[in-house]
C-alpha cells in the first residue's frame, strides 16, 4: 500500500484525496487543513485523518478537532505528498517542510514550474517522473491541451503547429468573490498566454501559441484549436485516434451533447461525484481536417481534470507500475468512460 497525505483539502485536494482512497494500492494516511471548517468535519467523516499547521493547532482545538498531527507528522507517515495548496503556497511548503525530508512531492500547476524537476501529464511523460523527488501536475488548461496532442501523437498524427483560443471560466462554482460578472477579460492581455509555454514543459518540441479570454462562466473551460498536421490525414483517422485515447471522450450533437453545459448534465446523469468531468470532452462535430489542417473544439473540467493525473504521477514518482497500468486502472477505479479506449502503446497509423 502506498501511503500518501493530501497537503490542501480544497477544490483539487478533497478530489484526489477521494481519488487516492478508491485506489486498491493505496492509502490516504492524512489531509492537512488550515481551518477547522466544514471541510474539516467532511474529511472526518470520509475516514481521513486531518493534520494542520503547527501554529493552527490550538484554532483546531477551539473548534473541537483534535488534529491528528502537524504538516511535519503526516510528511513522516507518508511514502508521497500530493501538495495541492493554493497558487506559490506549494513552493513555501517546499521551502518550509519537504526540503527537510526525501519524500517525494506532487504539487500543481498553480506553482511555477521549477518548483520541481519535471512536469507531468500520464499520457504523455509517464516515465519521466520515475524516481524523482518533486514532479508538478501541470494545470487544467495545459492538461487538456496535451491530452488533446497526446491524442493525435500517440495514433501516428505528428501536429507541427498548435493554436488554441481558450475561453476560461471566470471562478470555479465556489468562488464568489471572483470574477468576471458581465465581462469578457482578456486573460493574459498579452499574447501567448502562459498556457503555451506550460504546454512546452511536458511537449518540449511543440510549436504552441495560445491565447485567453475569462468569461462569466464557472463550469468548464472551451478550447478552440487550430492544429497544422505533419501531412494530410482524412477526418475518420483523427476520429479514431481521438475515441481510442482514453480520457478524451468525443461527445456527439446527435446524442444531445452540443454545450458545456450538457457534458456536465451527463457527468451527473452518470452518477459522477460532484458531478465531475476528468475526461476532456471533444465535440465531435466540431473536428474538421482540411487537408493537413485540423481545427477542433472541446470543453476542460478545471476541478477534476487532474484528478487522475495526480493518482498516476504517484505511482509514476514511485515506479510502482507501468504507464498504461497505473492509467487503466485509475481510470477504471474512477468510473471514467473506457469503451472503445486503447490502454497500451498505440501502434503508429500506416
Ligand atoms: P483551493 O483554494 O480550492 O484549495 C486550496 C486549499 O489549501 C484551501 O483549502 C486552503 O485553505 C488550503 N491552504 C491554504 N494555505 C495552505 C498551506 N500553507 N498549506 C496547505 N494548505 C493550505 O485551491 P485549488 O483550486 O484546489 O488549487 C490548488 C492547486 O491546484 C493550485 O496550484 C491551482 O492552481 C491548481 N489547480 C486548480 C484548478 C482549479 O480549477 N481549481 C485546476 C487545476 C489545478
């Protein structure tokens, strides 16, 4: 069993934490919270152990939660950290905590990326993360466009150019002091974003540019991609070499699935948790190949789209299975849609 602590039980951590539990090779030895919330109580009642700050010991106490330990106990009970603390508190935790010990750390695409030796998509760099001591999930925007890539690389279908027009959602559901409200924000100004570049952490010979705006949407991201191909493919190819990817689920008008706002219904007609979305949805109607040119559209559930990368890059840090492996069974564990999905080195188009 691989034991692992969740350092931050917000929007990602209380997913992998539940992610990690329904995995049969590993355990969740802790959570660490900063307040003694609601959070806190629900952590309790899923059976996790909750850790704190030293300092926010007494908070705890006051609250009526007996912390089971400092953030300094659960690093010793666990054989691997998955840091999902906001946006450069993983970097302090790394700097404050982790240095101190040899356990390995996944943190997220909120830190900038030397925060670790490599950064990591499953499907992409399984085996980079091998024996590291710091890998860093990349964010939920760069996840979904290297799933989108990794798609077409994996089936033969070389991209030479990709430019992707990202239409972010302004919060996640919870955030209600975030915004826009009535707005579309340019979000970097600048062009490229800082998507492309990330993208580039992982695809290291990728030709990217990206471009964002922030809509008053809290439910997913859209992507617009224009992909320029090595050579002209006919749309059936692209077809299949997305359907057979998994984690990339093309979703068809004809079946009612033409919105965000519908892939997120069958996430919860499906029973998901929360109502979750790890797969990006690719709108099959939208696929279209000119020649060697491909533009395609496809939504990005930013709260759970790294979910099941986190699950595969500890057993990636740790080498305790094979790529294809660990992905399957994660995503088996997870309930994520497999038919027709290929887990295995998918042989090159002729
Ligand atoms: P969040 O704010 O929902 O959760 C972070 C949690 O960490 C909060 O509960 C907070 O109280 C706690 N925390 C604060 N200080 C801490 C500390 N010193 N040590 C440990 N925990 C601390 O944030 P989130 O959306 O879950 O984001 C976490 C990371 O995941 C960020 O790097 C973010 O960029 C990345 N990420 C977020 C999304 C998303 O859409 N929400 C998607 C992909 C990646």
């Amino acid at each position: 069993m691989i034991r692992v602590g969740v350092v931050g039980y917000g929007t990602i951590g209380k997913r992998v934490a539940d992610a990690i539990a329904a995995q049969d090779d590993m355990k969740i030895v802790g959570v660490l919270k900063t307040k003694p919330d609601y959070g806190a109580m629900l952590a309790l009642r899923r059976g996790f152990p909750v850790y704190t700050l030293p300092e926010r010991v007494d908070e705890f106490r006051k609250a009526g939660v007996e912390p089971a330990g400092t953030i300094e106990d659960l690093i010793k009970a666990s054989d691997v950290i998955v840091d999902a603390s906001p946006e450069d508190v993983g970097r302090e935790n790394k700097e404050k905590y982790y240095q101190k010990y040899g356990k390995p750390v996944i943190f997220q695409g909120g830190e900038e990326a030397d925060v670790a030796e490599v950064s990591f998509n499953a499907l992409a760099n399984y085996e980079e993360a091998r024996g590291r001591r710091y890998v860093r999930v990349v964010s939920c925007n760069t996840t979904g466009i290297i799933r989108a890539l990794t798609a077409l690389r994996l089936n033969g279908i070389g991209v030479r150019k990709a430019r992707v027009f990202i239409v972010r959602r302004g919060a996640d559901p919870k955030e209600f002091k975030r915004g826009p409200i009535n707005d579309v924000v340019p979000n970097p100004v600048t062009v490229p974003s800082h998507h492309g570049p990330d993208v580039k952490t992982v695809l290291r010979d990728v030709d990217i540019v990206t471009v964002a705006v922030a809509v008053p949407v809290t439910i997913m991201h859209m992507h617009m991609a224009y992909f320029e191909l090595d050579s002209p493919h006919s749309r059936d190819a692209v077809i299949e070499a997305i359907a057979r990817t998994p984690r990339v689920y093309i979703a068809e008008a004809g079946r009612g699935l033409q919105s965000l706002a519908q892939i997120i219904e069958l996430a919860r007609d499906l029973g998901r948790a929360r109502g979750d979305f790890p797969e990006i949805a690719v709108f099959g109607d939208s696929i279209t190949v000119s020649g060697s040119e491909l533009y395609m559209m496809y939504g990005v559930h930013q709260e759970s789209i790294v979910v099941p990368e986190n699950v595969d890059a500890v057993r990636a840090v740790l080498g305790a299975l094979p790529k294809w492996a660990s992905i399957e069974k994660t995503d088996r564990s997870l309930g994520l849609l497999a038919e027709g999905k290929r887990y295995g080195q998918l042989a090159p188009r002729p």
